[in-house]
C-alpha cells in the first residue's frame, strides 16, 4: 500500500531527526486544514495547475512548517498523492504505535461497560499482549444486543448474542 510507504518514510525521517511528536502535530494540522477547506485539496489536485505553482502554494499556506516536513508534504504534491493524506496520516499512527509498543484496543458492547468490567477485560488482554501498553476504549453499539467485540489489529473476536444467533441460524 503507498500511503504506508509515504507513512514509514516520514516516521523514519522524524525518528531521524528526533521530531516525531512535531510530524504528527504537521499532520493533523494539514487534515484540519484540508477538511474545513475542500477546495484547498481540489486547488492541489488539480492537473491543470503547474507544480511549480502548487510548490508556491504548498509554501505559502505552511510557510510555518519545518522545513523537512515541507518538502514531504511538496514531494506529495509532485506525485500526486497529496490527496491520500488522511490515510498516510493513519499509517504514521500505527507505525508510531508499533515503535512505542502501545496496542490500541476497541471493546464494542451493547451499552457502556463499568470500569471494574473494563479492568478484568484488561487484565486477560495484558496477559495475551505482554510487553504492550494496552490504549481500552468501549464503543457502545446496541446492535451486537448483549456481549462483546473486541477489535485489535485488524481482528474481531466476537463475543455478542447477535454473532451466536447468527451462528445458531446458519447450522439450521
């Protein structure tokens, strides 16, 4: 996938350079940006707009950026990827992550859990994820009717009533 390429490239850049914290700060600033302006990205997607003056733009709105940043952010705009910036933004997330050993974990249950609950469903993950600081957030989703999912890397494990029934239907 290229937006993990893009991804890994500025993390090993701002791990390089000791600017980590700073990137992630860049990137969320740029998507801020881009999401109360649309016609900003439309401006530096468009093919009929030379680089060279999308370079000027790119510039002249993150004038303040430092300045390796900024030619990551022009090396998108020369190969046309600018508008992916959302999802390299995810991927720098989860490499950023991966680096700090922090696993993030999402618990669905139909209503929100206590925190005693959320505690001993920590404590069985901690024993599976050893050597990982473990991020908890419950999502309620009433759909799922009673149980629960969880979702780490990728992988649902899944616990809930409705997934039983629809289990129960199927070897009907």
């Amino acid at each position: 996938m290229v937006e993990y390429e893009y991804a890994k490239a500025l993390f090993d850049l701002a791990l390089e350079e000791n600017k980590v914290e700073q990137f992630t700060d860049s990137l969320n600033a740029i998507l801020d940006v881009t999401n109360r302006e649309k016609d900003f990205l439309k401006l530096i997607s468009s093919p009929s707009i030379e680089l060279e003056e999308k370079n000027k733009i790119t510039e002249k709105v993150f004038h303040s950026f430092d300045p390796i940043f900024l030619e990551f952010l022009k090396l998108l705009v020369k190969n046309q990827r600018f508008c992916l910036l959302g999802n390299i933004k995810e991927e720098y997330d989860k490499i950023q992550s991966s680096y700090n050993k922090i696993l993030k974990i999402e618990v669905i249950s139909s209503e929100k859990l206590s925190k005693d609950r959320l505690k001993k469903i920590e404590e069985k993950l901690v024993l599976k994820y050893k050597n990982q600081k473990l991020i908890i957030e419950n999502t309620v989703d009433p759909k799922i009717l009673y149980g629960l999912q969880i979702m780490c890397n990728g992988e649902r494990l899944d616990m809930s009533l409705k997934n039983r029934l629809y289990k129960l239907k199927e070897s009907l």
